[in-house]
C-alpha cells in the first residue's frame, strides 16, 4: 500500500500556476526522489503535503485516509532547505521544544534526544547556543530535529548543502537506516549525483508540471540512447559499419551509437568475424543529469502563465 | 498539553530566564526610587543654609522679613560696605544687602545683594520673594487706617477652600484626572513595548527560518497566539512585580527618611496657614488616601488589567502581522507600523481630552470603540462610568480583540513565508480576505 498518494493536486499564486495539477504515489519504506530545478513548484508542493498549505484542488492521501493536518502532521518530519533554529536558545532545550511540539512529551523527548545525541557524538553540545555551532553541526542537529519523533515520512529538501563528506555519508547512512526500519523519506534535490545513488522512485517536475515518473534504473533505460564503449586490442581500429556511428574515439576505446533497435549479439559477432578483439563492450545508460537538463531544455518552451491558456 | 500552551511557555521563559528582564524589572524601579530618594534627600539635608544681613535703610525692614530654617535675616547696624566685606570673608553671613539711606520701598529702590560664591537661581528667588513681602508689609502698613494691624488684614482675607460634592461623595477631580492620566500613559506604554516585543519575536522567527520548521509542526495561527500569550504573560508578571515593588518602597520611603513629611511642608514657601495646624504633607495623605477610598480602587485595578490584556491583545496581534510581513529590514517595520500607531497615538489624542470632559461625546466614542478604549477608558474611569458604558466597552472590546486576530492570523500564516520584497498593506488586506 502506499505511504502516501498525491491526486491532481493544484496550487495557483496571483501570477502563476506554482503546482499544475501533479499525481504520485509513494510506497512505504522507500526513498523517494522529487526533482526539479529551481522554482519549479518543489517548496510549495512539499509545503501542500506538510500541511502547511492548503491545496486549491486535488487530494493527499496519507496512510491511506484523506490527509488531515491537525493529525498528519505530527507523522511528518519536514526539514526544509533554509534551515533555522532559535540562535540563542540552548540545544537541548531547543530540540525538546521542537520534539514537543511534534505531540511527544518531556520524559519520551529527553530519552530519544540522549540517544540520537550518543549517535552522533553530540552530548556535549546540550548547554550550547545554536549561534556557537558551525553550519555543519547545525545541520546535523536540524537532522536529529526532524527524525527525532520518529515520523512516518521523513522530507528532506536538500539534505546535503553544506555538509563536509564525513558527515553527509553519515546522515547518507541514516537516511538508509531509517527506509529499512520502514520510514519513507522524500528527498528534495537537485543535485542528479545523490539521487542516482539514494532514490529508488523519482519524479521530475518542471514549472508545476510532472514531467518524469518512475524508477531510477527504468527511467535510464527509458532515456538510453543505444550507446555503447566498446574497447579493442591496442592498435587496431574500429570500421566504420552501417549499423552503427561512431561519435568518439580515445586510443582504442570507441563510443558507438547503435542504429535502431540492432541486436548487440549480431554486431558483436560481426565485429568478431572481422578478426577484432574486443577488451570490453558497455551500454552507456545516460546520467539522470544528462536527463534532467534534457527534459528542462525541452520544456523551457511551455509555459505556465495564465494569459497562455486564454489564448 | 495543548500546542498553543508549549509555544507561549517558551517564550514565557527564555524572556524572564533572560538577565535584561531580571534587570529592568527588578533593577529599574529600585533605580527610580533610588533616585527619587536622592532627591528629597538632597533637598531636606544637602542644601547649605543661607544667612543673609539686611543694613542701612534706616532698619527700615528690620523684622519684618520671615526667617526659616534654610534662609535666614539677620539686621545690622553697620553701614561699611568694607566692613561688610570683611564679615563676609570672616564666614560670619553669606550674603548682604545694603539698604540705601533712602530707602523708600517703592518701585524706584534698588537693591543688591553682595555675595562671596554664586547663589543658586532658586536661592536668589527665595530671597527675592521674602524681600518683597516684607517690602509689601511697609507699603500696606503706610495704607492702612490708623489702629489697623497687618495681622487683623490678613485674617479678613483669609480663604475657605469650596468643596465640591458629587452624588454625596466628596469631590476628587483633581485626583481623578491624576489617576486617569497615569493609566491611560501606562496603557499607552504597555501597548507599545509590548507589542514591539510581539513584533520582534515573530521577525526574529522569520528571518532565523524557523518559522517554516514550527509550521510543519503546528498552525501558523497557533504559533502567533502562543507568543502573543507568552509574551502577554511576561507583562503581566512584570507588571505585578512592579506594583508590589512600588507599594513596597512607598512603604519603605518613610522609614529611611523620618520626618520627611514634616521638613517637605517646611520647605514649601509662601502657604498661607500652612504653619499652623498639621504640615500640608500629612494633610495630603489623609486626602488621598481619603480619594482612593471614594475613588473605587478595586473596580480600577480590575478594570486596569482587563483594559491591560484587551488592549494588548488587540494590538499585539497586529504587531505580528507587521512583524511576519517584514523581513530583514527594521525600517520596513517602521512603515508598516505607522498604521497602527496611529490609532495609539488618536487614542492618547482623545484621553487628554478626556480627562477635561470625561462626559462629552468624544469621550464616550473614545472609549467604547475598541481600538482606543483601552487608553481612553482607563483615563475616565477614576471620575466615575455608568456600568452599561463600561460593559458595553468591555463588549466590544473583545470582539475587536476577536477582528483583529482573525485579521492578523490570516496575514500573518500567509506573510510568515513570504520572502523578498516587503508587501504592502494592501497586498497584506487582499492576504486576509483571499478565501481558502
């Protein structure tokens, strides 16, 4: 069953549609990738499903009932990518506040902030201001803030600005914990390198619209483009074929696009009948990056302003 | 435990846990009272006693000036001006006045006072106050039908004080516009302080981004009602320390100045009677103490926290919507306050011309429409308000306290994440009255 279902949900400013009519759903346990580049409606619809907004149209559906925020929320753990924190207020105190508000009570609050401040090595900092720690030890202890209440969705945009990479593959670790303990995490980025590497599921939205839906390993192969490296003995060459182009070359590594649907099998055995020892053949997938940039440059052309539609 | 209840504890807390609070709530009134204390002291035991000698003009004024304790007349024969000099300079006076043998006591005399150091404006307006009535005495004397004394003069002219009685009580007015006056600035303030307190607490929560995080967890509304609680709570408590402290050092004013009543009434110069019978001071007492007796203390104070709470939260919700509306910027603050200001500073307006006419239809209006009746109110009550008036006031009140939050919510959950260019007010009415 799914965590969460998003219907055709629908948020319009004054000037512009921010969230035209997007439709998902999320399975439970999964990490969920939700791109997009900047200004394409990711805040605002992860703002819809953190209650924070109230959709002009389409329906959430979480844990299987209509979302509710009074309720719902307190399920969710939201750390949003400008991050804040009271400064002068010391951390321990901070994050029972923060913990009470999510519906926990002092005794249960102290005893999950002990234990996630033992994780991290953090005990020392409890009578500490927020203002004496450096960025990255902020955003550590936004982390523990958000996952402390142990919510059911975690959503976490840009979860990995400012970290130094000892610290992101910690919270990298986390997060994988937390999705096998069945916690579902939607992870807001756009940076194509962590999603290739984290996300089992993404959507790709662009100017409120959805423009990408699916599994990581489904979409590359959606995307792929036939083409393959192909690496031959030193000193001989590839010929040129008919069912293929080569479109690069480097010493003895060649990169092929196949025409059409060409079976590899038979151009395999036909390079080989033409006495060409092959050191290697790969499919090259493309990258999400290359994508991503492929499907925003196509879209770049559509617009979502309202006098459009009259039109 | 309720959200609302979490939100205004903390901010309850990190204000009083905070050393700034402890200092202006403690500190500043023990300072005040310190001061006012140096004051009187300064004045009953500080000031150096002047002796002044009168000579020449025939001892034309010889006795006829009035001494007390900090300035005295003494009269000499001597008419050296060199002589004169040397007394001076012996310690023996601290100032002279040679009177010229033709001292007439008329406007065309001219008369100077020698001195060794300078002599302070009110010292030399003492002195000159006392000359003249003595200078008066001989003129009037000159007036006056043979056998007629001075002393059966003024007994013909003495003044009987009229009472003003008002539904069978003694009249206060004069304390009433005292007491109205000073809660109505004291509302005027709170509101001020307190509100500005609101609006930078929801400006700190904008610009440090925590806001978006808390409303993740709880409505923006929510949020803005536990400040404006906790906050609210910060005053009433420093409010209620400060009037304990206030009739605690009154009390204590006494004891560390005995007799302080009695020397004040000596200083005060020219009452006529005031002399004989009781020092005006203990007089003063007994007539307030009288006043607050007829003046209702208890339906006041009541009424001064119920004014208190209304006002704030009326205001306070508007401070926030400034607040969240603003972003780094204070001046931006600064324009979008001007708004509300204003109707603080109309209501100032119309409680001074209350406290004249506190029955005339300004007045009324003044008090019962809701965003100036906390001040206005407060400034009439001491003179006495029908209850329907009061009840009415209180009324409406509430309701403008209900307008205004639901106004202020709905700016304020949609401003809290708004960024970048600074709305205007119109942008922020359209906020309020979008539907959904």
């Amino acid at each position: 069953m799914a965590l969460l279902e998003v219907n055709h949900l629908k948020k319009y400013y004054a000037s512009q549609k921010a969230v035209d009519d997007i439709s998902f759903s999320i399975a439970r346990g999964s990490i969920f990738g939700l791109l997009g580049p900047n200004g394409a409606g990711k805040t605002t619809l992860l703002r819809m499903i953190t209650g924070i907004f109230y959709p002009d149209e389409g329906q959430i559906i979480f844990e299987g009932r209509p979302f509710e925020a009074e309720r719902d929320i307190l399920r969710i753990g939201y750390m949003p990518e400008e991050r804040g924190l009271y400064k002068k207020m010391k951390i321990g105190e901070q994050v029972l506040y923060l913990a009470q508000l999510k519906g926990l009570n002092r005794q249960e609050a102290l005893e999950k902030v002990k234990r996630w401040f033992q994780k991290f090595g953090m005990e020392s900092w409890w009578n500490r201001k927020v203002e004496d720690l450096s960025k990255g030890m902020q955003q550590k202890l936004q982390f523990v803030t958000t996952v402390l209440h142990e919510p059911s969705l975690i959503i976490l945009d840009e979860p990995f600005s400012g970290l130094d990479p000892v610290n992101a593959n910690l919270i990298r670790d986390e997060i994988h914990g937390l999705a096998e303990r069945g916690c579902t995490i939607i992870f807001s980025t756009h940076r194509m390198a962590e999603v290739e590497e984290i996300c089992d599921q993404i959507v790709l939205i662009n100017k409120g619209r959805k423009v990408l839906d699916g599994a990581v390993g489904t979409i590359k192969e959606q995307f792929k483009e036939h083409r393959f490296l192909v690496k031959t003995a030193e000193g001989q060459t590839l010929p040129p074929g008919k069912d293929y182009r080569i479109l690069d070359q480097d010493a003895s590594e060649f990169t092929i696009q196949l025409n059409g649907q060409h079976d590899t099998n038979a151009l395999l055995s036909d390079l080989i009948r033409q006495n060409i020892t092959i050191r290697a053949f790969n499919e090259i997938l493309p990258s999400l990056n290359d994508i991503f940039i492929r499907l925003v440059n196509d879209n770049q052309s559509t617009t979502r302003a309202f006098q459009n539609n009259l039109s | 435990m309720n959200k609302i209840l979490i939100i205004a504890r903390r901010e309850f807390l990190t204000r009083v846990q905070k050393k700034t609070f402890l200092l202006t709530t403690i500190l500043l009134p023990v300072i005040i009272f310190g001061l006012y204390g140096l004051i009187i002291y300064f004045s009953i035991k500080g000031k150096d006693d002047l002796h002044i000698a009168i000579a020449g003009g025939n001892n034309a004024l010889t006795g006829k000036l009035e001494n007390n304790k900090s300035l005295r007349f003494s009269y000499l024969n001597e008419k050296d001006p060199a002589a004169l000099q040397q007394l001076l300079k012996d310690k023996q006076y601290n100032g002279f006045i040679l009177l010229p043998d033709s001292f007439k006591a008329d406007a065309h005399d001219s008369l100077e006072l020698v001195t060794l150091s300078s002599v302070g404006l009110m010292a030399k307006e003492n002195i000159e106050r006392r000359l003249n009535a003595g200078i008066e005495k001989i003129r009037m004397q000159r007036l006056l039908a043979p056998g007629v004394t001075l002393e059966a003069m003024d007994s013909a002219r003495t003044e009987i004080p009229l009472r003003v009685t008002k539904a069978g009580k003694s009249d206060s007015t004069g304390f009433a516009y005292g007491l109205g006056f000073f809660c109505g600035i004291l509302i005027y303030m709170i509101l001020f302080i307190y509100g500005a307190m609101v609006m930078r607490g929801v400006m700190e929560e904008k610009t440090s981004r925590i806001a978006e995080v808390i409303v993740s967890s709880v409505r923006p509304f929510q949020l803005m009602m536990g400040k404006i609680f906790g906050i609210g709570a910060v005053g009433l408590v420093q409010f209620l320390i400060w009037i304990a402290l206030v009739i605690g050092l009154q009390l204590l004013l006494p004891l560390i100045f005995p007799g302080m009543g009695d020397q004040v009434a000596a200083q005060a110069p020219g009452v006529p009677g005031a002399m004989t019978g009781s020092s005006p001071m203990v007089n003063a007492m007994k007539q307030l103490s009288q006043y607050m007796g007829d003046a209702n203390m208890p339906l006041i104070l009541l009424c001064f926290i119920l004014y208190f709470l209304g006002g704030y939260l009326i205001y306070s919700s508007l401070f926030a919507a400034v607040g969240s509306a603003v972003n780094e910027d204070p001046q931006d603050a600064q324009q979008l306050m001007l708004p509300i200001t204003m109707p603080i500073i109309f209501s100032f307006v119309i409680m001074t011309q209350a406290l004249n006419n506190p029955d005339g239809g300004l007045a009324l209006f003044g008090s019962l429409f809701p965003l100036s009746s906390p001040i206005v109110m407060m400034a009439r009550l001491p003179y006495g308000v029908p209850a329907w008036q009061l009840l009415l006031s209180l009324a409406f009140l509430v309701l403008g306290f209900l307008g205004t939050t639901w106004l202020a919510g709905r700016i304020y959950r949609t401003a809290i994440l708004m960024y970048g260019k600074k709305p205007t007010w119109k942008e922020m009415l359209r906020w309020a009255f979008r539907k959904g």
